[in-house]
C-alpha cells in the first residue's frame, strides 16, 4: 500500500475536467472536419443500432407503453452514427461528433471500468480510395495532436501537472504483437510494448490470429477489421498501458457479409440497419470513440477512473481507495 498523492485536488479536478472536454472536442473537431450533433440516449431495439460490443453484453432495455416495440440503452453509437451522416446529408470529408452517455452494466469494475460509459462518438464520410491503411494512419496521428496540443493548453492552466504525451506514434499489428510475445496474454502483450512504445497504434483486431484467438472482441457489424484498431498510451501512475480509442474505417458491403459469416451471425442481414448497409443506402465511413474519463485520467495523472467520473462502485473498492487516499467523485 502507498499513499496517493494527485497533482490536483477535487476543485481544480473537476475545474480540469470542464477544461478538457472544452478544449479537446474544438480540436477534435477541427482536426477531423466534424460537426457536433444531438445524440440518443436510447435506440429501438429492433432496428440493429446498438453497439453489440463483444456479443455477450446485456444492453440495458426498458418498455415503452407509448410505442409498441422495446428500448435499449446505448453501449456505444457505432452504427447510430453512420446511420445519421445519411440521414443529415453529410458529405465526403466532413463528419459529426456526439456526447456520448452509456450503461454498460456487465462492466467489470476496476482503475479503468465502469458501468458508466461516456465518450466523444466521431463518424466521418470518406471515398471508396480512401479506405486504406494510410488513411486510418494519418487520422490516428491527427487525434494524438489533438490529445497532445490539450494537454498543452491543459498546462498552461495547471503547471503542476507533470502528465508527458509522446506525439510519435507506433503502429503494430495484432498478429505482429502475439508473434513478439507469443507466451503473454494480449493485455500483457500490450502493456509490454506500449512500455518501450509510449503511444501505440494496435491495428487489425478482431479475426482470430495464428494461435486460434482473436486478440481482442470486435462486433462483425462496424468494423472492418483489416482497418481498425486501438489507440493506447503508457500511463506511468498505474505502470500499464491505457486505452483511449477504439476506431477504424466502417465495413462495406463485402466486409460486412465476410465478418458476419465468421461470427455465425448472419440473421442480422435482415435487420434494418445491415439491409441499408448491403443495399449500398449507407456511406463509407470512418469513426471511434474516444473515452472522456479515460482520457481526463490520462492527462490529469489519476490512477482510477472514479477520481473524473461520477459512478458505482463496491464496497471493496470504495474501501482500498480510501486506505490509498484516492478521492472518488
């Protein structure tokens, strides 16, 4: 056990917090040509909006005696997104950001779990030659200068704060990791390279890799999974590496019948949002989510996401906090 000592107190916290979210959305958005819009905080559940995650999640879902099929809750708004750039005539080049609030309540709970999900949900439009790697490397590298150029205007308004973002990015595929680490489990694997590698680009995850497991889940449905991946920093405060994105270029029609055959899934074809999709009524998109309390812990130097956000926790966790002097919100 150490005693904790954050750069900030609770005021100056929640006074970083707002300065954040504040700051980095308006790079977020000039970066990428976006445009922010309203978001739901439900969907109809028969449409095949929600984000299935890893397929084994519960999304939250409740009646609604006004309407006559069920809601659900979001876990993410993956398809919602690219569902709305067609419906609000966005075009190549430009592209919308959302405020994204979500329950994920089989989450399990740790320094950077929680059953409260909020991020900045980004979709794009792109030309069919635009979906290439190259593509995907330069829009990663334009989030990290982002993310970079706040914490820098982040410092100006703090000056204790000692948080350092590496602005050069690693790129590495899955498949390239297990072959480095082949007798480390994928978060070991992860946090063994982005150690040496502070700001890493995780590409290609999804299909099952030469040891027969994929190194992570990724629904078959948003995806392409030859162009996505994770964006991960090295977080001194906890010693491992830290998510903060997960994104990629969308499937198209091809991609999307190959990923839901490899998932035994192919009843979803007929789903309203994947007929759109397969009929060509969808544009080619790129997108990801970028985790706010993630990325408030990353920069402020926190070593638990309760310290930026507001949620549940048990008993055990709220006890060892306290005997470490970490303040949870």
């Amino acid at each position: 056990m150490y005693a904790y000592q954050p750069c900030l107190g609770l005021y100056d916290t929640q006074k970083a917090v707002g300065l954040i979210k504040q700051v980095f959305e308006h790079k977020l958005c000039a970066a990428l040509h976006l445009k922010r819009v309203t978001a739901p905080l439900f969907v109809n559940s028969t449409l095949g909006l929600n984000d299935d995650l890893n397929g084994v999640e519960r999304p939250v879902s409740f009646d609604v005696p006004a309407l006559q099929y069920e809601a659900q809750v979001v876990h993410s708004l993956a398809k919602w997104k690219r569902w709305a750039l067609a419906q609000y005539g966005f075009r190549a080049g430009n592209g919308l950001l959302t405020d994204m609030n979500a329950i994920r309540r089989d989450e399990t709970l740790d320094n950077l779990h929680s059953i409260y999900v909020d991020q900045w949900d980004w979709e794009k439009i792109i030309l069919p030659e635009e979906r290439n790697l190259e593509y995907l490397k330069n829009t990663v590298q334009n989030i990290v200068y982002a993310i970079s150029s706040t914490l820098d205007e982040l410092k100006w308004s703090f000056p204790n704060l000692d948080t350092q973002i590496c602005r050069e990015v690693s790129f590495i595929t899955s498949q390239e990791l297990e072959d480095l680490y082949p007798d480390l489990s994928p978060k070991e694997r992860e946090n063994a390279y982005v150690k040496e590698h502070p700001t890493t680009f995780l590409l290609q995850i999804g299909y099952p890799l030469r040891s027969g497991k994929p190194h992570d889940g990724r629904a078959p449905d948003y995806d392409d999974w030859t162009l996505n991946g994770d964006l991960l920093f090295w977080h001194p405060p906890l010693q491992q590496a830290v998510e903060i994105s997960s994104m990629g270029i969308r499937v198209d029609a091809p991609a999307l019948e190959k990923q839901l055959e490899l998932a035994g899934c192919t009843e979803r074809r007929e789903l309203s949002f994947h007929r759109m999709l397969l009929d060509g009524k969808l544009p080619l998109t790129i997108g990801g989510g970028i985790g706010q309390s993630r990325l408030c812990l990353l920069l402020l130097g926190k070593v638990h996401i309760g310290e930026v956000q507001v949620s549940l926790w048990d008993e055990d966790t709220v006890k060892q906090c306290k005997e470490q002097g970490i303040p949870l919100l």
